[in-house]
C-alpha cells in the first residue's frame, strides 16, 4: 500500500512575514532553523542544535544569519505577483518563490548542514550576514540571558554569561563558536553532596564548543561576519555548517576540526547531497502515516499529525532529546542589555520552565514514535537515561546506601534533580522541592517504552545494551528502597502520587501500575538478554508489590483524602493514602495511559470506565491526558473531542502548530505528542500478539492508516464507515492476530 501523498498537509503563505513570530522550521532531527521573510524581502534564519549547551547548561541558538539580495526580487511581494512561501513536508525544505525567482532552504538529513540556493531571474548580489546577541557579562543585576533559568531560581549564581567568538575573516567564510570556559556542573554537583563524583563523570559542560561556518561559491568576506557575492549572478548558494565537540581540546583545535567537517561536506556534489536528503524524508513518510479525513475536523487532526510528526523528525535525531518546551523553535528578538527577558518580551535563548528534562512531559513526545517506527527519533531519549545511569547509581548509593538507580521528574541532561528543585545550600540529600521529592515514577514509563520498542524491532542488542540495565537499576532501587509490611509487600511511604498529591502519600498508584505492567514484560524477556540475578528481583519485587488501591467516590468524583460515600461508586484511587491535591493531575487515569492495564478488550474495563468518569481535573490539551485514555477505554466520543482539541491548539505564532504555549512554552510540543497518541490509540492498539483496531474509531472519519506493531509487524488499510478494507498486514501470518473491534462502545 503506498503511502498518501503528505504534500496535501503543505503549508503556503502568500504574503512576507514581519519577523521571528512568522517563521517555519526545518531541521534534519539535529541542526534546526526557523525560516522567515521580513518586508524589506530579507531571509531569516534562526538557527538551533541539539547540543548548544553553555555553561550555565543552557540550551542556546547558535545565532540568526540574514540573507539580502540586491537588487532583491522579493521586496514588497504582499500577495503581488504569486508569491508563495511554502513548507514542503515531502522533503523537508522551504521555497520562497515570485514569479521566475526562487529560494530554497534545506537542512541536509545527512551532513550537518543547512543550504540557501537561490534561481533567479535577473543576476543580483547575495550578502549573508551573521547576526550575535550575547555578551559577557556577570549573572548577577537584570539581563536577557537570565530570564527563563528555572534551575537556579532567584539565587546568585558565580558564573558569568559568555559572549560567542568570531573568528578573523581569512576571505571566504564566517567562522564563530562558543567555548565554555566555565561550568556549573562541578557546582551542582557539590551543593547536591555528590563531589566525590567529579572524577568518575566528567564534566559535560566544561570546553563544550559549539559553532560553525558560513560559505558558499563565490562569497567572500566583507568584514568578519558577512560574505557578499564577488559579482551579480542569476544562481547563487549560501551553506552553514555546524559542529559541536564536547569537550574540544582548545578553540584551536575546535576551528581545525571545523575546516575538516567543511572540507568533507563541501566535496559531496550539492545535487547529489539534496538528492540523498529528499530520499531520506520520502523513505520516512513511507515507515509510517494516517491520513484522516470524512470533515473539517478530520482534515485539521490529519495535518496536525503530520505537522508533529514533521517536528520531532526534524529536531530529534542528535545527541540529546527534544525539550518539551519549545524543543529547537523557540523564537525571540534582541533586547536591551539590562533588561531580564519575560513571557512577552525575550531573546531568542528564551524558554519558560527552563533548560531541564521534565518526564512528566518529554514523555508525550516520544510515546507516539513507537507506532510510527522512528526509533531513530526515541533513540535520543533513552540515551538521556542511559547515558545518565552510572551517576545515578552512584547517587542512590551514596545517599541511599544501597544498589540501584532512580531518577527525579526534572533532571539535568546529565541526570540529577536541577537546583531550584534540590535546594541551595540544602544540608540534607532530600529534594527540597515538594513538588519532585519522591517523583521518581517516569523511569517506569522509560522502561515500558523501550519494552514496546523492544516488542516490535526484536533487538536484542538493544534490549542488551538499553533496556536490561535501565530496568535492573531502576527496578532494584523499588525493590530496596522501602520495607516490606506485614504482609510481605513493599510498603511505599512517604512518596508521592506524580505532583497532585504530595509528601504523605502511600504506595501511589502510578508507581505500582508502572511495576505491574514492566516486570511481567521483562520477565518474559528471552533468558539471555538478562542475567538470574535481574529475573530473581524482578520475580520478587513482582511478588511483593502491593495492590492498586481503590474506593468509592465522594458526590461522583474521586474522593478527597481517600473517603468515599458509602453509597458511591468503586474506582482506582491515587494512591492507598493521600493528602489534599496541590497540582492538576489524574494520577489514578495511569493505569489506561501510560500503563494499559485496562483497556479495550481487557478485564475491568468498567472500573477503568468508571475511574475515568471520576476524574477531578478533565484536560485534553498540553500535557493533559484525556485523549490517550479514553482511546484506550473505548470511548470514542470523548477521545476524538480530544484529539481535535489537541489538534487545533494552535499557537499565536503564524505557523499555528508551534502549539499554544498552554502551561509549558511555545510551541508546546506535549501537546502535539499527546494527540499523536491519542489518535494512534484510536486507530490500533496491542495486547501481547493481538492487535486492536478501531477501538475507538469515529464512524464518521475516514482513514488511511499503516502503524507497527509487536513481531517487526506493520498494519495497514483504510477505514471508512467504521469498517476497514485492504486490510494489510506484514508479516501476512500476523493476520489471525488482528482484531477489529466492531460496534459503538459506551461513551462518557
């Protein structure tokens, strides 16, 4: 079955932007741009990587570059003359066109590069300008740089910000970098008690040096940071090549490595190079696609798809993984060089709820890309566990004096709690932060994400190297960490239940699901991916978890501090016992999503049905989890209100799926992530062997579908009136275990 064409979800804007709020982004999944005209006719583009990372570990841009043609064919183009602007998805670049004249932006899916050609109609002049806004300066006093540091709070911190270096224009291109010459990490790391760690984990901040060099043929310096055209030509090219070296020996060093990667990239044929990187994106819209349509709403939800898929493709593919607040499109403008950068007015390093990983929601970016097939795209995200798991254990051994690992909800890349949460001059080795004292749930949620990886690829190498050693330390740290009752079962106290129920809680339930649906699944792991030891905890921890708690609801709801009506009606609570809410979660919902211990076609569902129906805080868009639950119960009206609410959560940017900040930052990209999974889940789901389809499928949608599953298996057909024809399935003796679930379930 050929994939639709994804041309159809292309965006076109007729008339120039005003500035950074209207710009598109491409990307190849490490080196990423926002790409925006201004009146004057100017392409902008503000450029990001993955691992930009300062000293103070602040994911950073790596600066904007302007491009100006003279005379320049695009001045005044507002809807005059056909212009266009168009984000073309099937190949991941930008055209800027009037009439015969024509811009082309791509980032090379292969080499870390972005291109400008321009085709002209008459010969004009190209100068491309860099353009740098940071400076040296102390942390302390007002300053754009600061704003956005969730990490360090309001205390003062001994490290200053630095200014990027440019290097002497030698005549055909513009060289900079930013060299760390500091680093907070050694920092943190004695306020947390963990010094004794700096020669075990080195530093991943110090002499990080990130940068690049712009070039093209027939550009030549005019001053050190702009290249203009020797003479008018009618085709003209301008290339930015990017490199990080963590940590580079010296700037020197740093600039000869640099004139390597130049030299090996410039040697490829430029037309062989955008030949291989379209092909890289046909074969990625091949893995994969829904294409909905049957209304407005349909279509909407189909290219909201497209487009969050398009975005994690474009900026997840490098060392480290996509933050949910903003990810590599985050935008903003220069600012007075005493003035703190705000919600409303910020630089272009600018990102609410800083520069940490927040499980809670990086996770909704990355549960999508399993039904998909982009493991390429997930990979960056089990890295950031994996690669931080030695610092883990050894700060569970040091504070906890025993084996295994845990993780706070929000973490440095390099894996412990940021500061803010910790605590300044804490004397203790407990979080300060009562909102990630105890939230150490999402390391389960990791897990059963790699557990699905592992169910459709079959990697064994990957379950070997990722997946065995997360879960042995992860699992070990629940088995060891807290005393077993009366009874014989893991008495979790004091925890919490994720942040809405805090401090005093007892044996959470999201905690206690996530165990429930891992260890089963690592136990049935082949016996060679693990060692007696592993499958002995794993056996005994399993044994002695304690049960999922439930009660009645108190007026139809979940009851608060566990106390029901007599007359109420049974639902999974929270957690055994718990205090007042001080957050906006539903964390008893975690056995529909992420969990699926109910669902579709599984035991108890009314419970799950009931609890859902019980819940305090309804959300459906952000981080809000409405969508993928109750495509997981069934309930197919309350989960495609949901996905169209994710789905048209536009933001206020003029590329509407940036997403609505929401409580995160712009584009927010859980938001995107959740409706990716919500419509997978819609679509397909999986029980062991079975797969699901149409569990919760609106009659009135219409589908073309190809989604993978456990068994290196893919399922495709298409969906209309509630029925599915050319039904596909590979391998074809994966047919008998296909299930199409037939009929209106219940709604809530």
């Amino acid at each position: 079955m050929a994939a639709p064409p994804i041309a159809a979800n292309n965006v076109i804007w007729t008339t120039l932007g005003p500035n950074e709020n209207g710009s598109m982004p491409i990307g190849n999944g490490d080196l990423a741009a926002n790409v925006w005209t201004e009146a004057n006719g100017d392409l902008v583009l503000l450029v990001a990587k993955s691992d930009s990372w300062t000293s103070l570990g602040k994911l950073v841009k790596l600066g904007r570059v302007r491009v100006h043609l003279v005379p320049n064919p695009f001045t005044g183009a507002q809807g005059a003359g056909g212009f266009t602007q168009t984000l073309r998805l099937e190949d991941g670049s930008i055209v800027v066109q009037q009439g015969a004249n024509r811009i082309t932006v791509w980032a090379d899916a292969n080499h870390p590069a972005l291109h400008v050609e321009a085709a002209l109609a008459q010969p004009a002049r190209m100068t491309a300008s860099l353009e740098l806004w940071r400076t040296n300066h102390p942390y302390a006093g007002p300053s754009p740089d600061k704003g956005g540091l969730f990490e360090f709070g309001s205390h003062a911190v001994p490290i200053a910000f630095q200014a990027d270096t440019v290097v002497p224009a030698t005549g055909t291109e513009v060289v900079w970098y930013h060299d760390n010459q500091a680093s907070i990490y050694p920092l943190v790391l004695n306020q947390e008690h963990l010094g004794s760690q700096l020669e075990k984990n080195p530093d991943p901040l110090l002499h990080r040096t990130f940068g690049g060099a712009l070039l093209g043929p027939g550009l030549v310096n005019q001053g050190d940071r702009v290249l203009v055209s020797r003479k008018p030509q009618r085709t003209l090219r301008l290339d930015l090549i990017t490199l990080t070296q963590a940590p580079a020996a010296s700037p020197a060093a740093w600039q000869s490595s640099l004139a390597s990667l130049v030299r090996q990239v410039e040697s490829v044929n430029i037309a062989a190079a955008r030949s291989a990187s379209a092909r890289w994106w046909q074969q990625f819209w091949n893995r994969s696609w829904i294409q909905v349509t049957g209304s407005a709403d349909a279509q909407h939800v189909a290219q909201g798809y497209a487009m969050q898929r398009y975005m994690m493709a474009a900026s997840s593919r490098g060392a480290y993984p996509v933050k949910f607040n903003g990810g590599l499109f985050t935008v903003g403008h220069d600012m007075s060089a005493n003035a703190d950068s705000t919600r409303s007015n910020h630089d272009p390093d600018f990102r609410q709820w800083g520069n940490s990983y927040w499980n809670q929601n990086n996770r909704l970016l990355y549960w999508p890309l399993l039904a998909t097939g982009d493991w390429d795209l997930i990979q960056p995200w089990f890295n950031l566990y994996v690669n931080a798991l030695p610092l883990a254990k050894a700060r569970t051994e040091i504070y906890d004096h025993h084996a295994g690992a845990a993780f706070i909800e929000t973490m440095t890349f390099w894996g412990l709690p940021n500061l803010n949460d910790f605590g300044w001059d804490n004397p203790s080795e407990q979080v300060q932060s009562r909102y990630m004292r105890y939230h150490t749930q999402g390391a389960l949620e990791v897990i059963d994400q790699m557990l699905d990886e592992y169910a459709v690829t079959q990697d064994a190498a990957f379950a070997r190297k990722d997946l065995v050693p997360l879960a042995s330390a992860i699992v070990t740290y629940y088995d060891l960490q807290w005393p077993r009752d009366a009874e014989g079962k893991i008495h979790m106290a004091p925890v919490q239940s994720i942040e809405t129920y805090q401090l005093t809680a007892v044996n959470p339930t999201p905690d206690i699901a996530g165990l429930q649906a891992i260890l089963p699944r690592l136990l049935a792991l082949p016996a060679g991916l693990s060692t007696n030891a592993d499958r002995a905890t794993w056996a005994r921890v399993l044994r002695d978890l304690p049960p999922v708690a439930t009660g009645r609801t108190a007026h139809g709801k979940i009851p608060p501090l566990g106390v029901g009506d007599p007359d109420g009606t049974t639902v999974i609570l929270p957690a055994a016992a718990y205090p007042k809410t001080s957050n906006v979660e539903n964390p008893e919902d975690y056995v529909d999503f992420p969990y699926e211990l109910y669902g579709a076609g599984k035991p108890g569902l009314q419970l799950a049905r009931d609890t859902f129906a019980a819940r305090l805080f309804p959300q459906d868009t952000c981080w809000g989890q409405d969508g993928p639950q109750a495509a997981v119960l069934g309930l197919t009206a309350t989960a495609e209100k949901a996905a169209i609410a994710e789905f048209t959560n536009y933001g206020q940017q003029r590329f509407g799926w940036f997403w609505k900040s929401g409580h995160d930052w712009t584009p927010d990209l859980d938001n995107g992530g959740t409706g990716m999974m919500t419509l997978e889940l819609m679509l397909m789901q999986t029980d062991g062997k079975t797969i699901r389809l149409l569990p919760a499928w609106p009659a009135d949608w219409t589908a073309d579908f190809k989604l993978h599953a456990p068994g290196n298996t893919t399922v495709a057909g298409h969906v209309q009136a509630g029925r599915i024809t050319d039904l596909q399935v590979t391998p074809g003796s994966r047919r008998k275990d296909v299930v199409v679930i037939s009929g209106a379930p219940p709604q809530l």
